[in-house]
C-alpha cells in the first residue's frame, strides 16, 4: 500500500501554519486540480482528493491535534484502540505514527519526562504522556470551520460574452439544516457512545502495555448527542439551488467570477464558501478575439486592391466603411480604432484588426483571359525578382 504524504507538504504549508493560510492554500490548489477544470486527468483527480483529505484534518482543531501528536487521524482513534480492534498489535512494532517507545523502557523504569508534561506547549510528549498516563486530559470543542468553496464551469457563447447578460445555474450545495439549526443535534436526552460504552476512554493495547485514551468519538464525555434526523448529525444537507450570475461585458475565456456566499455553508456558524465560475467563452465563426481586439479576414478583388477602394467590413457593432489604398498587397492589416470590445472593468475598448486577403478572378471566359492577358504585357516586372537575387 502506497504511503500516505505528510499533509502539510500536501497542501504546501509549515507545520506552524494558521487556519486562514490552510485555507488558502487549499482553496487555491483545490481550483487548480478541480475535476471540472480538468476533465479526464486522473492525477488532477487522485491530487484533488488527497487535498481534500488533507484539509479534512488540518481544517478541524481536533483532527489536527490528533495528526500533530501521533502523525496519523482516525475516527476510531490509534490502531487497535477499543472495540474490536484492542488488543491487537499494529505492525511494524508500536505503530504511534512513528514513534517508537521501545528503548524508553529498556532499562525497566520509564524516564521521567514531568517537565515537559508541565509544559504550557500543545503537542509533544507533554500531550501524549499525558492521556497515557492518565493525565489530565485536555478537551477541545470542535472549531467552526468555514464552508469549502465550490468551482463550475460555464461556457457562454461569443456574443453573450461581449454584450454582457446573465446567467442561471442550478448548483448542488451543502445549506445550513434548518430542522437542528446547524447544530447536529435533534435535542433530548444524549445517548452512551458505542465507541467507549459510555467510558470517554478507549484502550490502546501495544505489545504487553496498554493506554487509556481519550475517546475521540464522544470527545472524552462518553455520551454522543441524538443526531438530528435529517442531517444526520452534520448540520448541513444538500440542497439544489438556482443562481443568477451576472456575465459583465467583455469578460474573456479563462475570466472567472465570484459569488460570494454560494459554496458550502461552513459549521459552527463560520461562513460558507464562494461560488468560483470559470468561463469559457465559445469561438466565432468570423471574429476571432486578441484580448480587448477582434480580428476579421476580408476578401479583397484584384481591381480593388490595385485601384483602392472604400468597402464597408463587419464589426461587433454592425458595419463600419474602411479606406483601400492603391497597391494593397495580399495579408495587409488595417486598425479600425475602439470598434473593438469593450471591457467592463477597465473602461476601455479594443480595436478591430482587419486581413485583407485579395483574390484572384477565375478566367472562364475568353474576353477576361485577353483582359488579363493584355495587363500581364502592361506589367512585365517579375514579383520574385528580388527573392532571387537573395538565394543566388
């Protein structure tokens, strides 16, 4: 079985980090690797879920205890604590997430480590010696924890895109339970926690020695609340919801837009998370967008090009008249000014990138084959004269 990565290189933070920097960081890689975002990568997807794994713990003041003490987190607490699983060995020796308290005892006498239990630190062995040992244990109540952002892709077609309009999405998020509240709890008379039978300890038995632990269940109080019957205890249920968005003009593909409020609700009162929008904003069969600019391919006859000409050319506005000077050679550009797209944030607009491109007549008839005749003897120069003198 593949080893599990140390959640903080996980989620790129120090060990020291702050709940707002955890956030952070998950939120921002959580974007990255979302699967919407990258549809049919499986290691985008297997990343993901060890995020979300990661965040699970270190989001949560108690999990991450638990994680900082013994370098692992499980409902059920250490390997083989209570239940059906006492008594057994975990392998590869004691198995405390990588602590190994064999040579402690060598001498037959535990050492004295009363200083550091002391300790006003969290973590280290002042933690762990003391819920061993039958110190005092220190309770934690679960901290609220702000509710995850949600990430969705909307593809919105070339001209909603430039114009600006709304949208209506139907999102699946988790709500506050309106039933408990939020709270979990369906209120009355508490039960006793299957996991210590009403204990608040379970046992650790490794090797001849065995540990009374706090039971990470009931949280040390041997009784569990009644868990409210619609959410099951979460304080969150799921619920289909429709979300206008506004789509701002000018917005470009990749731009992506905040909902605020609209991710998951978060527990114990913190705040829920954002909506994240991606946009993808679908191609033009004419227009194709630099930026603030479009650019536009126009056929030009021969005769125009040579003679010039006014032509009026297609802009995301309607029509607009452009000036062909004499002589204009095939693939030349003309800029029409602010007759591009206009963008809502910076107050400013684009510019239109007009390719001409000139094209040639087909000589089906003999008065235009003599015609064309006639102007290749008025013009005897040879175009790829200079080209070869450049490669003899």
């Amino acid at each position: 079985m593949k080893p599990k990565r140390d959640y903080y290189e996980v989620l790129g933070v120090k060990k020291d980090a702050g709940e707002d920097e955890l956030r952070k960081a998950y939120r921002r890689l959580a974007r990255k690797y979302h699967p919407d975002l990258n549809p049919g990568d499986k290691p985008a997807e297997e990343r993901f879920k060890e995020l979300q794994e990661a965040y699970d713990v270190l989001g949560d003041a108690k999990k991450r205890q638990m994680y900082d003490q013994v370098g692992f987190y499980s409902e059920q607490g250490f390997p083989g604590a209570g239940g059906a699983g006492a008594g057994q060995q975990p392998p590869g020796g004691f198995g405390f997430g990588g602590f190994d308290f064999s040579d402690m005892f060598a001498g037959g006498e535990a050492p004295r480590y009363e200083e550091q239990a002391r300790g006003g630190g969290g973590g280290g062995f002042g933690d762990i010696f003391g819920q061993f040992f039958g110190g005092q244990k220190r309770e934690r109540q679960a901290q609220p924890t702000p509710g995850a952002d949600l990430e969705y892709a909307l593809n919105v077609d070339f001209w909603r895109a430039v114009k600006g309009t709304t949208a209506r999405l139907n999102i699946t998020r988790q709500e506050q339970c309106v039933t408990c509240q939020g709270s979990g709890s369906s209120g009355g008379n508490n039960v006793l926690c299957p996991n210590c039978n009403g204990s608040g300890t379970v046992v650790q038995q490794a090797g001849s020695m065995r540990f009374n632990l706090s039971c990470p269940k009931c949280e040390g109080s041997g009784r569990l609340r009644n868990a409210c019957p619609t959410c099951h205890g979460d304080g969150r249920v799921g619920r289909t919801e429709s979300v206008e968005v506004r789509i701002p003009p000018g917005v470009s593909n990749g731009d992506r837009l905040r909902v605020a409020g609209k991710g998951n609700a978060g527990t114990g009162g913190a705040p829920a998370g954002d909506l994240n929008i991606t946009v993808r904003v679908e191609p033009h069969a004419f227009f194709v967008r630099e930026g603030d600019n479009v650019q536009i391919s126009v056929p030009l006859t021969v005769w125009e090009a040579a003679l010039g000409t006014k032509i009026e050319v297609p802009t995301i506005e309607g029509r607009a008249l452009l000036k062909i000077p004499q002589g204009t050679q095939n693939g030349q550009k003309f800029r029409l000014r602010e007759k591009g797209i206009f963008n809502s944030r910076r107050n400013t607009r684009g510019d239109e990138i007009v390719e001409v491109r000139v094209v040639a007549p087909k000589a089906q008839d003999e008065r235009t084959r003599e015609i064309l005749r006639e102007l290749a003897q008025l013009h005897e120069e040879d175009p790829r004269a200079e080209m070869w003198t450049q490669v003899s």
